[in-house]
C-alpha cells in the first residue's frame, strides 16, 4: 500500500479535526492531540490551517483544575459550514439549518394539506430551506431506498423519487433518508445511544417505520417497513394491501392520534383498555422478533408514540421478544427510549449531512 | 459485585421474615425486585438500609462484607434508598432538597449559585426537562417531580447503588414514564439500582434481572431478556414456575 502524501495526510488530519470538535463540542490542544494520537506540533499546524479557513477559533473558555486558570479552548465556528436538514412529515414540513458544531441557526416549518403529493411537498421543503446549507438532507417516514420513497403510509406515497421531486425544486442535491434511520443517527450522535454498534430505532408515526444504523451511518437497506410484517395471517385489512400487518392489527393510526387516553385508561384500571394495549404490546413484540432475528441490533429505541407504548406495555413486548429471539440475540438487546424527542429526525438528518460533508474533505 | 447479600435472614420475633436470601447487583445493572404484598421486599431493603439489623447471612459491597447498623453507614457505602413517602423538606426549594443534611457529612462549603449551578448539572445529566424552577418550593412539585429531585439527590451524591421502593406507586401514567427513564438512565450511568414494583410493565420497562421474593424466599433471579411475564407471575404467586423457583432445579440465582 502506497504511503500517503502529506497533502493527504493533512488533509485527513484537518478532517479528523474537525470531526473531533462537531462531535464532541469546544476542546483544550491538550484534549484533542489525546483525542487524535496525533502530536501537538501536528495539531498546532492544522489548527492554525483550520483557523485560517474560518473553521475553527480559539477561546479563553471554562477553568480547569483547582488552580482555576482558564485555559484556551479551540471550537469550530458554526457558520462556517451548514446544512439544510428537512423533516416532511402528513402534516407539516420541518426545517432547521445547522451550523457546524450541531448548533441551529434557522429554523421554520410550514403545513401540508392532507395527501399532499411528493412535488408540492418539496415545492414546500424548497420555500423554507432556498439555499442554504453546503448539505441538504431530508428526511421521509416510510421505506427509503436511494432517494426514493418505496410505500409511505404516513404520506400515501408509493414508488416516489422524493430526491429528484426536492432537486427539481431546488435545482440542487439532496440525500434522503427515512425519519426512522435519521432519528438513529440522531440518538446516535447527539443523544444517549453512541455505544451501540447496530442501533435499531423504531419510529411510531400514522405508520410504523425502522431504520438500523451501523455506528452511527445509515445504511442501504437500513430503512425497514416494520409497520407491514404480518403478525396475524389473514387478518386486518392494511391500507398497503396485504393482511394482518402490525399497523393495521395495532391500529396504529389510532396511537398516533392519541395514545395517552390509550395509556391513561389502562393505568386508571380500565380493562378494556388493558387488554388493547397487551395485545398491542404481543404484537410489536412478535414483529420486533423477526427484525431482530433478521438484524441483529444491540439497541433498539422505541420512538415517536411507541415511546408511550413500550413503557406502558414492556411486560407484553418482552415477553414475545423473549419468545421470539434466540438466547445470544437477546441477552445483550438494550431496550431504551430516545432523549431527543421531537429533534431526533432533524437533528440525524443534519448529522447525515455533516458526515458526507466531512468525508469530503478527506 | 457491587452488592452482594449472601444467605441473609431476617426475623420480626418468631417470624422469618427473609430466609437465606441470595442476591447481587452489579454496577451498570437494573435489578427489579419483584414479590407479593408481605414477601419481604420492603423488609429485604431496610436491611441494606441498616434501618434494620440482619439475624444471618452477609451483606458485601463492592466484595467487601460490611456490617451496615444505621442510615449513616449505608450513605457512607453509597447507598441512597428512594422511599415511596419521600424524605424531602417541603418548604425548603429544590435546590436546598438536594443539599439538605449532606453540607456538613462532607465538609463542603459552597455558596448558593455554586449549589444551583451544580444541581441544574445534575438534573441535566439526567435528562431532565419537567423542573423549570429551580427555586421553587417542593411542595409545589407534582409527585412524578418530587421523585425526580430524590433520586436526582442520589445522582449528586455519587451514590453507588440506589434503592427505590415503589417509587411509581402514587403516580400518573406520564410521570411514571419520566421516572421510568430516569431509573433506567441512572444505570446506564454506571450506578446499581434496585427497584421493588408491583406493576410488570414498569417492571419490565426497565430490568436487567428480575428477582422474585416467595414468603422471604427467593424463589428467581432471571434475566429480564429471557423472562416471560406469566413466569413472573408464577413465581410471584407460588414461588415457581416450571423448572424455576423454589424446591426446583434450580432458583436461577448467579453463584
Ligand atoms: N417492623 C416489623 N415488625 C414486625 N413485622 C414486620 C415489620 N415489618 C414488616 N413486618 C412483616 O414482615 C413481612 C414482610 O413485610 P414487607 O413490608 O417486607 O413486605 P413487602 O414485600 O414490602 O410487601 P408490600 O408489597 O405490601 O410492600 C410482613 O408479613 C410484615 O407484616
Ligand atoms: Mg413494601
Ligand atoms: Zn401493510
């Protein structure tokens, strides 16, 4: 293998830098030569390289130590580069321009009339992202796969190009990813989910979406239709066609309207209620089985009103996990909500962005 | 291990309470306790309290045996027990609830802002969003609040293992779910829990194992990933379920 150049090297090394201090916030030289194994005149010349570029500034910041002395903190400039991250959701389109660092620097959002279709959807996106950002990335509930949105139940959307719709708009790139893996990716960076290596994040929106990210990227063929595995042969109709789906036998649009008088009922004692929820919780258990079997994650987040679901419902869901999964499979499952909440999509989809963006300047 | 009871007992005059109870926890780890009413949960907790003095077996922690005789030496080991009845003071702030009677233990001097300062870190760390107001009196609090500012005292204490009996008890649905994550999020910050329900769903919302109390017995220790709730209830109800539990193969318990 042909040794690097050194323009490559630095290159690499300003990249890594950089990596170092988006992800991990505001840093001592001290802190990141340790973070990077490179040696501090390395660091002093890259950092003096990023500082010229406009990437990075040094700071008087925080005290270490019980001297007090306040030492100097290197931290990027979040201007410096952005990224355009879009969350379309049935109702509305989200959107928020992140700086370098993770910090937001704009943010609006505006509605969407019922069964929208894709174009008008972007013509939306395109009005509230213009120009911004070196990176666009949008993310869609449903099955995303190179740009496209294979079934959307959420949207009504099937075989739609949503990449080419919002460049058509644009008249610029976009990535597209599902709101599940974005979400992951989110967790991931931003939240409380950076140990797991293949972390599962389950999306309950008016459909039931997964995305599996592998060390924190998303992942072609990651964006898994969890909403359509049947768990009950031949029974309840679904909207996409097929029978005995786990969204139509959760009635999962039901939950995405309201599942607090759901859970409400059921810790007031209701039977009725109860017994909706158990059966709920079997269900998505049962499904969760067969994705676990088939990808084999070490976390799985339970999202969107499945955060609400699991935790009113976890004996049941375990329950058929345990039935469902082999021993090795399920002794080192994490299950875990999120801590972004409502952020997580945008906040992984900006990630998403950063990564690509990153990577280029290797 | 972090705690480890060995063949404890316990009696209340002729009555064993608890009877060559095993048990242990480790850093890192949810372990629910889980057992009918008058099982011996509670009894089970305040002897690791050292509310009450244990007739047989040992308690170690961290793979010492200690002899735990009073609430002091229990915060001198670490160990912070959540009440359902809490101990917080409720015309005192939340801020002063998070000090309270710890000042002199540790010789600490620190001046008001210092204090705010630390307990909005502590209560950040936690993921906590539902307390505004700092310097707001905690009789103010929603009970889902008020556990939230006593186990958040337990974080801020650098406590090592935390014991919380029936902590949801008197709660609503969406404050259980906050307490919820809290417990399991004080684990995943390396810290032990024990935690006595009786609901299965918080129950398994949050468990690594699951040990389950028969008439003082332990009757299994199982891992949360491989339990079914109707196991549970078995042993719950008649301290066995198939080969598990008592006067069976085998009680599951780690040796
Ligand atoms: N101080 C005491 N003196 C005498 N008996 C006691 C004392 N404390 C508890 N007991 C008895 O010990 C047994 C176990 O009680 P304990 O409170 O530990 O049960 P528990 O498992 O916590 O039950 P619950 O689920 O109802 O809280 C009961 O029979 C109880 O009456
Ligand atoms: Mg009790
Ligand atoms: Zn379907």
């Amino acid at each position: 293998m042909a040794r690097p150049g050194t323009e490559e090297l630095r290159r690499r090394n300003r990249a890594a830098l950089l990596e170092q201090l988006h992800r991990h916030g505001p840093q001592t030289r001290a802190e990141l030569t340790e973070a990077l194994g490179l040696n501090r005149s390395t660091i002093a010349t890259i950092a003096t390289d990023l500082a010229e570029s406009g990437h990075i500034q040094e700071t008087t910041g925080r005290s270490t130590g019980s001297a007090g002395r306040p030492s100097t903190l290197v931290e990027c400039v979040p201007k410096a580069e952005s990224v355009a991250a879009v969350e379309i959701r049935a109702d509305r389109v989200r959107f928020a321009l992140f700086g370098l660092g993770g910090e937001v620097l704009e943010r609006a959002e505006s509605p969407l009339l019922t069964g929208v279709e894709g174009p008008a959807a972007a013509e939306a996106a395109a009005a509230l992202v213009g120009g911004s950002g070196a990176e666009a990335v949008a993310a869609v509930p449903g099955l995303v796969d190179a740009g496209a949105v294979a079934h959307s139940t959420e949207l009504g959307w099937t075989g739609r190009d949503v990449a080419a719709d919002l460049a058509a708009a644009t008249s610029r790139e976009w990535r597209v990813v599902d709101t599940a893996t974005a979400a992951a990716v989110g967790e991931w960076s931003r939240g409380d989910a950076h140990d797991a290596t293949r972390l599962l994040y389950l999306h309950g929106g008016r459909g039931l979406t997964a995305g599996l990210v592998v060390e924190g990227r998303a992942q072609r063929g990651g964006s898994i239709q969890l909403g359509h595995i049947v768990v009950e042969p031949g029974g309840l109709a679904c909207a996409c066609g097929l029978r005995g789906c786990l969204e139509a036998e959760m009635e999962a649009f039901g939950y995405a309207e309201d599942i607090e008088s759901a859970t409400a009922a059921a810790g007031m004692g209701d039977a009725a209620a109860r017994d909706g929820l158990r059966r709920s919780g079997e269900d998505l258990g049962r499904a969760l089985g067969a994705v676990v079997t088939a990808t084999g994650p070490d976390e799985i987040l339970f999202g969107g009103w499945l955060r609400e679901l699991y935790l009113s419902a976890a004996a049941p869901v375990r329950s058929a996990l345990a039935e469902t999964t082999l021993p090795h499979l399920r002794s080192r499952l994490r299950l875990r909500t999120p801590v972004l909440g409502e952020e997580g999509p945008l906040i992984g989809a900006a990630e998403t962005g950063f990564a690509a963006l990153i990577d280029r300047m290797r | 291990m972090l705690l480890e009871l060995t063949g404890l007992s316990k009696r209340f005059g002729p009555v064993e309470v608890l009877s060559d109870v095993d048990l242990s926890i480790d850093a890192g780890e949810v372990c629910a306790l889980v057992g009918d009413n008058g099982a011996g949960k509670s009894t089970l907790v305040k002897c690791v309290a050292g509310i009450h003095a244990i007739d047989g077996g040992s308690i170690s922690v961290n793979d010492e045996v200690r002899a735990i005789s009073g609430p002091r030496d229990a915060a001198a080991l670490g160990i912070e027990v959540v009440y359902q009845d809490l101990a917080l003071c409720d015309n005192l702030d939340v801020v002063e609830n998070l000090f309270l009677g710890r000042e002199k233990v540790r010789g600490l001097v620190l001046d008001d802002d210092a204090m705010e300062q630390l307990a909005a870190e502590t209560l950040s760390s936690l993921a906590v969003r539902t307390i505004r107001n700092l310097r707001q009196p905690v009789a103010s609090l929603s009970g889902g609040q008020r556990q939230t500012v006593a186990i958040a005292k337990a974080v801020l204490w650098n406590s090592r293992l935390v014991i919380l009996d029936e902590p949801t008890a008197a709660l609503g649905v969406a404050q259980t779910r906050q307490v919820l994550e809290l417990i399991r999020r004080l684990a995943d910050q390396g810290l032990a829990v024990l935690y006595i329900s009786h609901n299965l769903n918080d129950v398994f919302a949050v468990a690594d194992r699951i040990a389950a109390l028969y008439l003082g017995r332990m009757a299994a220790v199982l891992d949360a990933a491989d339990a079914t709730q109707s196991q549970v209830v078995e042993l719950i109800t008649s301290g066995r379920s198939g080969t598990l539990g008592l006067g069976a193969d085998t009680n599951g318990a780690r040796t």
